[in-house]
C-alpha cells in the first residue's frame, strides 16, 4: 500500500461554499488519499459570495479568494470544482478561466452543462483537460457515468424518470397528507427541500437541465436544452392526485428523452405512472431512472438525487477520475463532431392520456363531452364520475387509447368551449415506459 508521502498531492480549488461544497471539504479533510490512483487530494483555495456566514465546515485555516476566476487561475489550483450554480455570470466565468489556463474543471452546475455544454467541451478539449460533471445529475447515482462511459458499447433509444428530488416530495407528500399544493410547497421551502424561489424546480426547469445532459450523452449530440419541451407541477392539484388514484395511477413529475429515425424528442411533465410501476413507488425525495438500449434492454436505478453527502461523494468521485487520468469526449463524440439533435414535433407523438373536466350537473353533459371525444377521433379506455363535497360542478374524469397530441389538445379545446364546461380542461399523459 502507498504511504501518503509518496502520493502525488493534487490542489482543489473549490468555489462554492453551499450545502455541496461544505460537504465536500469535510469529506476531503477526513480523506485526502480517497482516490485510488495513488494522488493526494487538498483544499488549496476556496471562495463564495461571504466568507462570514455561518458553515457547518472550517475554512478559516483555508486560503480564500473573493473573485471565483482568480482562485480557477490561481497556481495552487490544479483541480477546479465549481459549485456556485447558475448557468451565466460567476460559475461561467471561472470555468471558463479554469479551462482556458489549462485546468480540469468538476462541476455540479446541470445549468450550464445544459446550456453552454457544447462550448465548453470544445474548450475543454482545446485545452485537452477535462471537464466532469457526476454531481449534476442525480446527486449520487452515477447516471452520468453509466450513459458516457458504461454504456458506451450500445445504443440507447430512451431515458426516462423522476429528476427532481423536490418536486417528487410535493407530489408524495401531497397524496400523503391531502393538503393542496402551496401547502406542501411552503412546508418543503421550510424544511430546505425547496428554494425560497421555487421555480427552477416546481416549474420543471431543474429536470430539463438534468435530461438535456442526459440525452447529449446518450445520444452522441450537443446539450440542446432550448428544445425541451417543459411543463411543470404547479397546476397539479389534490383532485387530479385523488382521481388519478382511484383509476390506479400516481402523478409524477417525468422526464424523458426519445431518439427516432426522425430526431429525438426531450420533455418533462407531470405524467400518470400505474401504481405498481417502479417510478410510482419512488417516493419522497427520491430519483429514478429507467435506460433502455438495443442490447441491454431497460436498465432502473433509484437512488439520492441531492444533498451534501450524496453530492459530495460524485463531486469526488470525478476529482478521483482526473488524478487518475481517465480521459474522454465530454460528450461521447468530439466536441467539434456535436451538433444539436433534430427536435421531433411533439404534437405528432402517439400516447394515450388523463382527461379531467369541471362541469355543470344537468343531462347530456357526459353524452356531449363523449361525442365530441368520438368525433375528433379519441377512443375512451375508462371512465370515471366522482361529485366532490363544496365543488362547483362536477369533476368528470377519463383516459383515452393512444392518440396523436395534435388530435387530442384540439378536442380538449372544442370541450372547453361547451357551454357546461365550468373551468379549464386539466390534461396529463399517461406513462409509456
């Protein structure tokens, strides 16, 4: 066994002193010789937006550095972890630097992998460092390393699954507990599941980032995060939990990416899972994954998708990866061989789906909404009539077979319009996976 004297020492700069980067000290003052490959891992510089704030962590003894772009360039830095988040301003700036003077760079920041992803690969092998990003997808499930690296030897068709830790309590906790969705979301905001500016993650934005990343590196192109279709949670309301339930399905916020002949399609949505479906039963703050390739089948992994510890350990792992040399396209392919993929038109999809309608109680209702169904061309599969105590009107609950999106949402509008019709058509899909 190496003795510690004989390992490499490796400087961390880490720029980002959150929940993650505290996490990360503590784990690499206790563990400086956790990398396999024989180096020697230390803190030489860190940086944040105050260096008074209270931490769970030490960093008095730690040299400390205002600029995040100054500690990327500074000399004792020779691994870069930047944790600051955000797509633009700081955290591009000094990864940017970072790269520029040569340095590999870590990163937890889905954003801007997601958005600037293609740039910086092709800075990064410009520069031949590298650029790794474990911790931006799924906490501490390797999801990242599993599609780039593991499976590399097939071809993935699609990936699919619960992303957001946060929107996944919302849901649970909603069905749990039966309160509405503000409820559930102050009370998450109170126990830091949830940012006081929720919408990054209840808006859906958070898991686009996430399956952007995935389908670059499942698909051998460039993060194309403006094509992904994006709806979140905040229309979900405790009716359509109920109602879901009582038809055998749990709402769960799903993302997917889907490659075709055509193009590849990215979306996130609130999506209805059968009961006994592995992404139904993943609950609380969980995430989950479904992979399917041509060789391998469907892969499911579950696990932590936040949180110090969890983030922590895939932030170490790819400082691990970098003192052991491991070296890789960003993004499966070449930097200057990526181009974004084809966006296939979403209304042209087949899949079958929730329909929920508020309506007057009085006759012919149920017969005006089914023949208007019928004349568009949608198929019921099952039906479902369920008076509320102190509603308005009565909630009318049904799914359809598959059917195109474009032949279905211009139903829905023609119902909308009918004069017994009290409120918004509510519109969810059913899961395919």
């Amino acid at each position: 066994m190496m003795d510690l004297e004989d390992r490499k020492p490796w400087g961390v700069g880490v720029a980002g002193l959150g929940t993650v980067g505290a996490g990360l000290l503590s784990f690499l003052d206790g563990n400086p010789a956790f990398a396999p490959a024989g180096g020697l891992a230390y803190v030489s510089g860190v940086s944040a937006r105050s260096r008074s704030r209270p931490r769970p962590f030490d960093i008095s003894g730690l040299p400390w550095f205002d600029d995040p772009v100054a500690l990327a360039q500074a000399d004792s830095t020779e691994i870069f972890v930047e944790l600051i988040g955000g797509s633009d301003g700081p955290a591009k700036a000094a990864v940017e630097a970072a790269l520029k003077a040569g340095k590999p760079v870590v990163t937890a920041n889905k954003a801007l992998i997601a958005e600037h992803g293609a740039e910086l690969a092709a800075l990064a092998e410009e520069m031949d460092v590298p650029l790794l990003f474990e911790a931006a997808v799924m906490g501490g499930v390797p999801a990242v390393k599993m599609v780039r690296e593991a499976l590399v030897g097939d071809e993935i068709h699609s990936i699919s699954g619960i992303l957001n830790g946060t929107c996944n309590y919302i849901l649970t906790e909603m069905e749990a507990t039966g309160r509405s969705f503000a409820d559930v979301l102050s009370e998450a905001q109170r126990l830091g599941y949830a940012e006081a500016d929720p919408t990054m993650d209840v808006g859906g934005f958070d898991a686009a980032h996430k399956i952007t990343i995935l389908a670059a590196l499942a698909f051998g192109c460039a993060p194309t995060f403006g094509a992904a279709e994006i709806e979140g949670i905040e229309q979900v309301e405790l009716l359509d939990i109920r109602m879901a339930k009582d038809l055998g399905y749990r709402i769960k916020l799903v993302a997917s990416a889907e490659r075709s002949m055509h193009g590849a399609l990215v979306r996130v949505h609130p999506t209805l899972a059968p009961l006994d479906h592995p992404l139904a039963r993943a609950g609380g703050a969980l995430n989950a994954l479904f992979i399917e390739g041509e060789r391998i089948g469907r892969i499911f992994v579950q696990g932590p998708g936040a949180g110090a510890g969890p983030t922590a350990a895939a932030v170490a792992a790819d400082i691990a990866d970098v003192i052991a040399g491991a070296r890789r396209p960003v993004f499966q392919a070449p930097a200057d061989t990526l181009a974004p993929f084809d966006p296939i038109d979403p209304s042209k999809m087949l899949g079958r789906a929730y329909l929920r309608f508020l309506v007057r109680d009085e006759p012919g209702v149920i017969a005006a909404v089914s023949e208007t169904l019928a004349e568009a061309g949608v198929s019921i599969e099952s039906f479902l009539q369920k008076p509320t105590e102190g509603a308005q009107g009565v909630p009318i609950v049904l799914t359809t077979h598959a059917v195109a999106e474009s032949v279905l949402t211009a139903a829905v509008e023609r119902i909308a319009g009918l004069p017994a019709v009290l409120d918004r058509p509510r519109l969810l899909r059913i899961a395919r996976i």
